[in-house]
C-alpha cells in the first residue's frame, strides 16, 4: 500500500506546488534524498475509531480505549527491533485503527460483532528522509509516500490475503473465499497467501465450505441473472404493447412520425423478446438453462457430497470441472473465516491472532517487476523487511493471548 502522511499531506503538497512554480530548473533537480541522515521514531498517532465502525463492532468508548492499549504495546515491541530502532534515512510513523464489520447477505452462521473480538489494523511506515530548496531555503522533510506494513489483529475476514475470484459468485455477497494458501516462512514466520501469521494454529483460521454452500451461491449468482433479465424483459414486454396499441399509433403518425419507424421499433422490439433472436429473450432463455444447470447438479449429488469440502478450478471448462466433487492440484480449497477460532472467554479487547500484510510486494524480490522489493531505499521496502526480520517474535506470541 502506498499512502501519503495523512498529518503532512496538505503542507507537503503546498510547499512542492510553490516549489515547482517559482524554481527556474526542474522540481527534481531541487530535490536531494538523504540516505544517510539520522531519523526518528514519532509519537504514536491518534487512534482512528470512526463512529460506524464503533457501531458496527459494536465497541464502546472503554472498548476501544482498551484495544487501543493493546496496539500501544504491539508498537512498543516493534520499536524495539534492531533493523528499525535507530532508522536511519527514514522516520517512522505508526498508527492504529478500528475496522468496520459487516456482516454478508449469505454467510449462514455468521455471528454478530458483539460476540467476537474487536479488530483492526497497526500501520508502520518508513519515511524517507529529503531535502529541498524553498526561497534560497534548505527545507528538510520525512514525509510524502512509502510502502506500508501492516498489522492486522483478530481479522480473519476474506480479501485480507486471498487473491483471485470465484467468477460464478460475482454479484453475490458472502463471506467465502478462495484459501489462503501455505508458501513456507519468511523471517521465521508462516505464511499463507499474502500475509504472514502469528496465531495458535495458522491452518484453523478458516473452515472448509462445503459442496453444497459453493454451488448454492453459483445458483444465487444465477437467479440473480435471471432476475435482472425478466425485469429488462418485462419493460421491453410492455414497451410493445404501447408500439402495437393503435391510438398510439395513430397519435404518432399524427405527429409526423413515419409509418415505417413505428414498424422498425416493432421489429426490433419483438426481435428482443424471442428466445431465438439474440437479444433478452435469448440471453433470459440461456440464464434460465444455467440456472437449471446448477439446481439440477445440487439435487444430484447424495448428502455426503453435498457435505463434502469444495473447491474451485478456474480453468475448468464446465461447471462441474470448475467445483468437481474430486480434489485435485489445480482446484484450489474453498473456505469460510473460522468464527470458532477465537476465545470466547477472554475480553474483547485481547489479541488472538495478527496477519502481517503486503508481503509480496516486499519481500518477493524474485520477481524481476517487482521494483519496490528491489528498491535501494532506506525506507519503505528495506524498513519495513527489517523490520519483520528482527521484530521479536516471541514477544509478539506472549502479547497474542
């Protein structure tokens, strides 16, 4: 994630604009990096807790003054790594934030915020260290945009470190999504898609989707086609019957509209409506099919399939290759986030599980496009892998209840 200092953005952005209108050379000419200048840990700042998340978690001001607790000693751990305590070329700012909660139109089962753990996010970010001329004046900044590492804590939720997308659930809302999958360690640390976890057990942060809940929300996706085609086809219905009434007709040609345009928007209304004629017709007809398609699969398959763990092939030609009842290596495991993971028995407010995110565009370096992985910066990329590399982990478990 790139992101500007949300504190400094406005000055900075000022200070460049006069820059560039009243320099005689090129603004980058006047600009100067300092790599090996001295820098600073700033002041944690102010919790962001907007009142719909507040809401949404459920979470009372007491609650979040607590949680807010638990990142201050999150960040006390992390000021304490080696690679980042006395940065150098860069200043590090750090910040914390409540998340929303929303609760999915088809997720059966999942629980009220109220009954899990607040959430959120530590945001760590390396600014680099920069120098530049105002009025005859040598301003010196560490601010502007960087690379962040984040810290995620009792977050579980989809699109946090899964990618790619079930294409036949486009459209519906549900909390499924493809697993998160495991790719060895990276600074001693487990990870899993694009995020590295310190929890009890990684692997139990998410649930199996059975079967039968993969192909209901194909079929929701495809009623939902369906739905939209008969109201598109209903206006067209009725859009005909005005073109075929004969006042209508009457009082057009009267208005000077030609015979022959009130049969051509005839024609091509009917064309519309058949089944055959390549417009909604047609489209509802082929919608209808695909939905009978899937419906009649579920009513296949025995209770012990319908049980079964799914999967998801995207290269799959047909629908059954794409969630065949026989795992195989390219149909990637389809999950839910794990509700039961987390300890009912402890306050809200307690760590349970922290995902690092964005690790692929730090520390994968094999790929030769990645230039942020490969960047030769103090800050960004090259704080925020020292940072993960000589944080104590083991203070971070003991902090995780």
């Amino acid at each position: 994630m790139i992101t500007m200092n949300p504190i400094r953005a406005r000055r900075l952005v000022a200070t460049l604009a006069l820059v560039a209108a009243t320099a005689s050379v090129p603004l980058v000419a006047q600009t100067r990096a300092l790599p090996d200048a001295p820098g600073v840990w700033k002041a944690w700042k102010p919790f962001a807790a907007i009142a719909s998340a507040r809401q949404e978690q459920a979470a009372t001001p007491a609650l979040v003054k607590a949680f807010e607790g638990e990142m201050l000693a999150l960040d006390a751990i992390l000021r304490r790594a080696s690679g980042v305590a006395s940065p150098v070329g860069f200043s590090v700012e750090t910040w914390g934030n409540l998340d929303g909660y929303r609760l999915a139109e088809h997720a059966p089962g999942q629980p009220a915020a109220s009954a899990l753990p607040l959430s959120g996010a530590l945001t760590f970010g390396a600014f680099p260290i920069f120098e530049y001329v105002r009025n005859g004046k040598t301003i010196r900044e560490d601010t502007g945009e960087t690379a962040l590492q984040q810290f995620h804590i009792n977050q579980i939720r989809p699109g946090l470190i899964d990618r790619g997308n079930v294409t036949e659930w486009i459209g519906v809302d549900t909390d499924a999504f493809l697993k998160p999958m495991p790719q060895g360690e990276v600074a001693g640390l487990p990870r899993y898609g694009d995020g590295l976890i310190i929890a009890r057990d990684p692997a139990a942060l998410w649930t199996p989707l059975s079967q039968r809940a993969a192909l209901d929300l194909v079929a929701m996706a495809r009623q939902k086609t369906v739905n939209e085609l008969e109201e598109s086809l209903s206006k067209s219905t009725e859009r005909l019957a005005v073109v075929r009434d004969p006042a209508y007709r009457a009082r057009r040609m009267k208005e000077g509209l030609p015979a022959e345009a009130l049969a051509a928007e005839e024609a091509q209304l009917a064309k519309e409506l058949s089944p055959t004629g390549g417009g909604t017709g047609k489209s509802l007809a082929d919608a209808k099919r695909a939905l009978s398609e899937v419906t009649g699969w579920i009513a296949e398959l025995s209770p012990v399939q319908q049980a079964a763990p799914s999967c998801y092939a995207a290269k799959g030609a047909t629908l059954r290759a794409k969630f065949p009842t026989t795992p195989s290596a390219d149909c990637h495991p389809l999950v839910r986030p794990n509700y039961a993971y987390f300890n009912k028995a402890l306050p809200r407010t307690a760590p349970q599980v922290v995902i690092i995110t964005g690790i692929s565009r730090c520390f994968d370096t094999a790929d030769k496009n990645n230039r942020d992985a490969n960047s030769t910066s103090p800050a960004g990329c090259r704080a925020n892998r020292a940072l993960v590399e000589t944080m104590d982990k083991g203070a971070i478990r003991a902090w995780l209840r």
